[in-house]
C-alpha cells in the first residue's frame, strides 16, 4: 500500500502547473541588470487554499516550492515598447498545495515593478485560476515580512474563507492598518487617520494659518489619509508641508497614487496651469533651483505677473472682452528679458513656464452654456433652470413658510428672518395668493443666508464684497421656475446681535433697476457658487468619502464580497483629495484665490459638516428632506416629484435605482439572511470604524445604521456608490460647460451695488456691462478660474464609468457578474431615456434658452471636455 501511495503522490508531483505573469516594469535601470548578474531574482510560492500547517501563530496554508522569473532582461527588453511583460513560469503540483488561494512574491532586485496578474493553467482538479494584482511590488527590505501575498480572484466572506488563506487575509490587513507611527514612505501601503491639521503654513507666517479641522466639537470634519510628517517649527499640532514641486509626491497608500496614464494627464494639466502664470505660490519653487538664479528667478516672476497684471489686463470693459477668451485669447506682448531668462533655467518644467514666443496668454475652449447662444445666460428663465439643470442642482427647497426664517442664534445674531413681503411678490404669482402658491407646492427658495451670515463680516473685511442672498422662485404651467425675489443681506453695523440690512430686489427688464437686478443675480450666483464647491462638490463627495476608502482597506480583505462591490467606487480619490490639500485647499491656495469665502472657506464647509447626515445624502432622502418630493409608493422609486421636469433628480432617481437594484442583487448572493450580516466581524468592524474614527466627529449621531440588516447594507453601499459615482459626475463636470463663462456663474464680488448719486452708480446707468464686469471676478483670477474647472471637468484617458470595471475577471462567482452585466445593460437603457427626454420640446428644464440638454448623469462619455459620463469614483 505505501509504494501505491509513492507512486500516486510521484505522478502527481511530476505535473506542472503552468503560470502566466503579468507585470509593468519600472524602468530598466543599471542597478536591475546588476541584480540579474548577481543572481538576484524575483520568486513566488503558491499557498495552499486548504492544506495547512502549523506555525507560532497557528495555522496557515503549506507553500509550495519556490519558483523564479526567468530570463528577466529580455523579457524586459522584448515587451518595453508595450508597457508590459509577460513571463511564463513553471510551478509544481504539489497535492499537498492542491488548490492555491494566494501567493507570496519576493522582489531581490533593488527597483520595483507594477504586478498586474498572475494566471494558473491545469491546477489539478480545479483548471484554471486568475490573480488579479494590480499592485507595486518593491523590493524585499521594504516590507517587514520581505514578501508581498496576492490572493486569487475568489470571493469569501470571513467565516467561509478556507483554513489555508485565512492566516495570510488576517496578516494582510494588519500589514494595511500599520501601528499608527512614523513617517510614510513612498513604498508604504498604511492606510491610517488624521485630521486636517496640513492646511496651514505656520512657518510663513499667520496669514497662512487656518484651524485643524476634525477632532472638536468647534471644528468637526471627516479625517483624511495619515501621513506622518513631522510638525511645523512653529506650532507642534500642524503638520509641515512639502514644496510645491514635490506635491505630486504627497503620501497616499501606494496603490492609490494614480495610474502612469493619469500622471501624464496631471503632469500636463498642471503645466497648462503654471505656463498661464496663474499658480500662486509658486516661489515656492525657487527652493529647488540653483541660488545663483534665484534673484533672477524671482524678477521674472515678478515681470510676468506685472505684464498679466497690468491695467491692460486687469479688467474687462464688456461681455466681448470675455468673450475673446475663447475666440483668440488675451494677447501679451513678447518680451525678450524672459526670453533671456528662460535660457538660463536648468530645469526643463520651470523653464516652460516662462516661454514668451507664444502670442496668447489664455484660450479657452467654447463653454457649452455660450456655445449656441452668448446671452441666453442673461435670462430669468435660464437663471431658475440652472438651480435644476446646472452644475448645482442639490441645493433648491420648497418654500414652506413665508417669510422665510433663520434658525441662527437670535442670542448671537439677532434677527436674521427675510423682510421679503407679499407685496414684493404677488404680482408674479400668476393670480395666486402667496399662501394659495405655497400650498399647491409652487414657491421655491435657493437659501444662502445662514450658512454665510456667521462668516460674512469677516469676508468682507477682505477684497471681497459680497451679501448673504435669499432667492424666492415661482413654478409657472410651462414647468420652469421664474425668480421673482432677491434679497440681499449684510450685517448690521452695530454688531451682530442687530442682525441684517436687507434689500429686496425684484425683476426689471430695462433702465439701471434692469442692470441691479442682473447683479442681485450675479450676488445670488456667487453665493451658489462657492457653496457649490465647497460643501455639495468638495464636502459632499471628495472629503466625506475619504473615511470610507481607509476603512475598506483596513477592515474589509480584499476577498470581502462588499471590498469587490466598492473597491472600483475609490479609485484614485484619496490621490486627488491630497493634491488638493496640497495646492487647491491650503492656506493662500487656488481654492482660496478663486471663490468669495477667501480664508474662511474651509471653516464655511467645516460648519456644514456639522449638518451632515450619512442617511440624508441618500438621492431620495435628500430630495425629500428639500421638500421638492414626496414619498409615494405608486411611484418606481417611491418618491413622486413636485417639479416634474426636474432634469437632476429624473436622472439622478433612474441611476440611483439602477445602483440599488445591483447592489441588492450582489448582497443578496453572498448574505442570504440578517444573521449572517450580524456574524460578520470584518463588516462590523469595518461600520464601526467608519462611524468612529473615519466620522469620528458625527459618531454619537443616532441616525447612524446599525448595520444589523441586509437592507442597511444594501442602504448604505447603495449611498457610497452614489455619492463616490453619480453625485460628484454631477456637481463636478459641468463646471466649465456652466462656469467656464465667468459672467453666468461668478465665483466673487468686489464690491457692492452702488448707491444713486454716486459716480460708480453713474457707470451703471451708462454702461452697464462694464459695471456688471468690475463688480464680479476680475480679470486674472477669472483666467486663473477658468484654467481651474477645466482642468477639473476633463475625463482622463483611463476613466472607468459607471457600469464597467477595468478587468471583466473580478470575481470568480457567476450570480454576481450575470447582475453586473444587467446593471450595465440598465443604464445603456438609461441613456436611451436621457436622449429621449433631451429631445422632448415639452421638457423646457432640459435644454432651456441656451439650448444646452441636460447630459450631466449620463454614463458614458469620451476622453475630455464632455460635459456628459459618471465615472465610478471621484478621480478628479
């Protein structure tokens, strides 16, 4: 009997299981043929899914025996042109291994390499199995255990993963939590905590502090990626900050950096940036060039912005002056002393930046909301569809009470409640009474006085001059909204406790009360504007995500069914949000230099978050806690609609449905019951640290899911993939189709309406697009703005959208692909509908008098300036 189990186990040992690998090389570096020549090589073992043995920590999967990539260099070598290579390898069958789970991979030569997969033909009794990677892999002393494990594309929830990988699924999640200490390096792949203690720079001075936010009750905000770097010399509880060209740099998990196809991107969007001479800070700069070109360095700078500057070019005097942005530019006069400059910059990027052979400092692509008609934006009719179809959408109520109160602190603020009256209004009503509109759901209101009231004292202490606008809305027969009232507040003189000036402006159609009336318009556009970008766009997608993702990775392996289900919903979004902490959010930052709130603009979205609500970001949640729905079970998404041509939300409610209705689908595949979402430790853990220390601020909030159900899951994951997905396509690409036009959607004001009598009012009534122009962005900043939001409306060449997923073999289980594939089928019919509704002349909401159909939440887009298409995350 012992020779036929000898001659079993030789037959089986004397097969070979045959490997495909996959990796993207680094670069071909000396110090890599040196590692070949030395005998350096790059090894794996398989692990046994179901054999184990034990260890000082227990049990865990049998490794099989050691195989190395061969014939490296001219594997290298041979592929370089494609990116990738590909090397064949040979493991033995072992059936001791029998089915492999994982692998470890050791890397010996001294650079890393990007490993994409690994796939095994003729594993006995099983046939094929796929790994899919996508990870760097650096070398061996960069890890503690000196090997890497990647495990194969099989899905298990915790209590059903197989006693051989279960050992390696802990370990890699301990290895992804760290300890909590040190400094980040490139290689690390920690995913940890912090506040947001990096926006200031202390160390420059105390124009560039700003308060940490997170981690108090005065300043609550969702955490971001932990870096470690060392405090500011200046304030120990700030952390220091890296150059401006190292910011590209910045430590996100090494897996999230972006993909060599986005850097590129980022690389040329940001060269596009600087080379328009826009970036402030960008002295900063100067620290890695040499010192002898330093003061030289320093006058160009000073040249340049002194020519862009100039009373040339620091105003415009009409709405065509804006408007050669995009046909030809602004024309800048050649200079030879930067010419001569430039040839003495060592670097190439620098040097770029003062190229002066170039006849234009700025051209624009044609923004769509000019593109078919340039003054349709001057409308009342467009103005109210944009609070519906514009980059915006998410911030119009139903007006239940008239006149609208304030809930700030009368204490504090005094009365802050609208002097709108009846008598402002009821002539626009359409023969309704105010409380005959409001009962039959008519009355509408884009309410910007509360949020701003705290700050604008303070906000107007700067260049900035702006008032806290109330805009009431009437829903006509035809289903647009025509705004029939502005108000605009500032605070009292005598102090806060006073409360406000008002001014009620209603609309004109000519003289100078028609010019004020665009410019109430403009102050309520600026308002929307800057909100938009700071609490809808930035803390509603990019902030309030970022705690989800470091949870994911640290409490949820990445064989977890709800790991593969929102994986794809967090790419590249922890890179971004640290490149903006880097140059767009930061204390004296881009953000801070193209919207109204200046230094206060993270503290404006910080007292926000203190209104936040996980259930309420739910799209039918949100619609109804705005009172522009109702619930309604005769309805398909439970909800009926009180503006029925409501392009946002008709959209928004299909893909919303369409999202739940696949994620229903895939939990169900994997949690046949509540119970076992209660049994599940890596769930509960992973819900607790998203409640406590992700949202660590908002944890004792009891509308918190206790996550005890399948429909919570089902719930919350639904919510995570709209917020990451639909929600940021939709506040986030139409800014330059809607804002790359300064004029409809200013992001500031300098100065307020001016009082009759005076020469600026004078102006006005004889020339009213220059007044209109000095009162909103001025020149520079709106070129500085514009450069912005184009490069943040762009879709990169290696977007994934809603629907796809960047490799078909993502799990193994064919109930959870088949719903995949009629999720993707669901919104290919979406989009069918889209088209269709666009086309419907009776839809006024969906093109309105600029003719520009509403395309903001349709799935799929082209590479660029589309104006269309949901990526899966918030990539940009």
């Amino acid at each position: 009997m012992a020779d036929v189990d000898r001659r079993k186990r030789f037959k089986v040992d004397d097969q070979k299981i045959k490997g495909t690998l996959v990796l993207m090389n680094n670069n071909l570096s000396v110090s890599t043929i040196k590692d070949e020549f030395l005998g350096r090589k790059v090894s794996l073992q398989l692990i046994s899914a179901h054999h184990s043995e034990s260890s000082a920590k227990g049990l865990k999967g049998k490794l099989g025996k050691e195989t190395n990539l061969k014939n490296w260099l001219s594997t290298v070598i041979t592929h370089a042109t494609k990116g990738d290579s590909t090397f064949e390898l040979d493991f033995e069958a072992d059936d001791e291994i029998g089915v492999p789970g994982a692998f470890l991979i050791t890397n010996k030569h001294h650079k890393e390499f990007y490993l994409k997969t690994l796939t095994l033909e003729h594993v006995p009794n099983v046939g094929r199995v796929h790994f899919i990677c996508n990870s760097w892999v650096y070398p061996h002393e960069s890890y503690d255990k000196g090997y890497r494990v990647f495990f194969s594309n099989q899905t298990y929830l915790p209590g059903k993963t197989p006693e051989g990988i279960r050992y390696y699924r802990d370990e890699e999640l301990e290895e992804l939590r760290g300890n909590g200490t040190g400094k980040r390096e490139e290689w690390h792949r920690v995913y940890d905590y912090d506040v947001y203690n990096d926006l200031s720079e202390p160390d420059k001075g105390p124009e560039y502090v700003r308060p940490i936010l997170g981690g108090s009750s005065d300043y609550p905000y969702p955490r971001r990626c932990r870096t470690g770097r060392p405090p500011s010399k200046t304030d120990p509880n700030m952390e220091s900050r890296i150059s401006i060209l190292n910011s590209l740099n910045i430590y996100v998990p090494r897996d999230e950096r972006f993909s060599e196809v986005k850097m590129k991107d980022v690389y040329a969007y940001g060269f596009k940036l600087l080379n328009q001479g826009l970036l402030p800070g960008f002295k900063s700069v100067l620290d890695k060039i040499s010192d002898e070109i330093i003061g030289t360095l320093e006058n160009a700078l000073q040249h340049k912005f002194k020519t862009i500057s100039s009373n040339k070019f620091n105003e415009f005097s009409s709405f065509e002056e804006v408007l050669n942005l995009y046909r030809g530019g602004i024309t800048i006069p050649k200079s030879d002393f930067l010419e001569g400059i430039r040839e003495r910059i060592p670097n190439e990027f620098i040097r770029e930046f003062f190229r002066s052979d170039t006849d234009h400092l700025a051209k624009f692509p044609i923004p769509q909301v000019i593109k078919e008609n340039d003054s349709a934006w001057r409308t009342d009719e467009e103005f109210g569809r944009e609070m519906l179809a514009g980059i915006c959408p998410v911030v119009i109520q139903r007006l239940q009470e008239f006149p609208p109160t304030s809930k700030l602190d009368y204490a504090k603020f005094g009365n802050q409640n609208s002097t709108i009256t009846e008598d402002h209004i009821k002539d626009q009503l359409d023969g309704f009474s105010v409380s005959e509109a409001i009962k039959s759901n008519r009355l509408f209101i884009l309410d910007h006085h509360d949020p701003l009231m705290p700050y604008l004292r303070g906000i107007n202490e700067t260049s900035t001059k702006i008032y806290a606008t109330r805009t009431i809305l009437f829903l006509q027969n035809d289903g647009t909204l025509k705004p029939v009232a502005i108000e605009l507040s500032l605070p009292h003189p005598d102090g806060d406790k006073y409360g406000t000036i008002s001014t009620v402006h209603t609309p004109v159609l000519e003289g100078a009360k028609a010019t004020i009336w665009l410019l109430a318009k403009a102050y309520a556009n600026v308002n929307d504007s800057g909100y938009h970008q700071l609490v809808c766009h930035w803390l509603h997608t990019h902030a309030s995500i970022e705690p989800f993702i470091i949870a994911t990775n640290r409490q949820l392996s990445i064989l977890h069914p709800i790991h593969k289900l929102l994986h794809p919903h967090f790419r590249d979004t922890m890179n971004i949000n640290a490149l903006s902490r880097q140059t767009l959010i930061n204390a004296g930052g881009l953000l801070e230099n193209t919207v109204f709130p200046d230094k206060y603009a993270l503290e404006m979205s910080c007292n926000m978050y203190k209104k936040w609500d996980f259930t309420q970001q739910a799209l039918p949640a949100d619609l109804i806690s705005r009172g522009v729905a109702v619930e309604d079970s005769s309805s398909p998404h439970g909800i009926r609609l009180l503006i029925e041509d409501y392009p946002f939300a008709v959209d928004g409610l299909k893909i919303w449905s369409a999202i739940k209705s696949w994620v229903i689908s895939y939990v169900c595949v994997y949690y046949k019951n509540d119970e076992e979402i209660q049994n599940d430790h890596e769930l509960n853990q992973w819900w607790e640290e998203v409640r406590t220390k992700g949202h660590g601020d908002k944890k004792d909030e009891p509308w918190w899911p206790k996550m005890h159900t399948r429909e919570e899951l089902i719930e919350s994951c639904t919510t995570i993939i709209w917020l990451a997905s639909a929600l940021h396509a939709a506040v986030n690409f139409g800014q330059y189709p809607y804002g790359g036009y300064l004029p409809n959607r200013p992001a500031m004001s300098r100065r307020f309406i001016p009082e009759p009598g005076t020469s600026d009012y004078d102006e006005l009534e004889k020339d009213p697009e220059k007044a209109f122009l000095k009162t909103v962005t001025p020149q520079l900043q709106s070129i500085l703005g514009i450069s912005l939001i184009e490069i943040l409306s762009i879709h990169s060449a290696d977007e994934v959208y809603l629907g796809d997923r960047d490799t078909p073999e993502w799990t193994t289980d064919k109930e959870a692909l088949d719903a995949f594939a009629k999720f993707g089928a669901n919104l290919r019919e979406i989009e069918g509908e889209i088209d269709e509704m666009n086309d419907d002349k009776r839809l006024k909401n969906r093109n309105g008098p600029a003719k520009m159909p509403y395309t903001l939440l349709y799935p799929s887009s082209e590479i660029g300036l589309t104006g269309r298409g949901i990526p899966n995350s918030v990539s940009i």
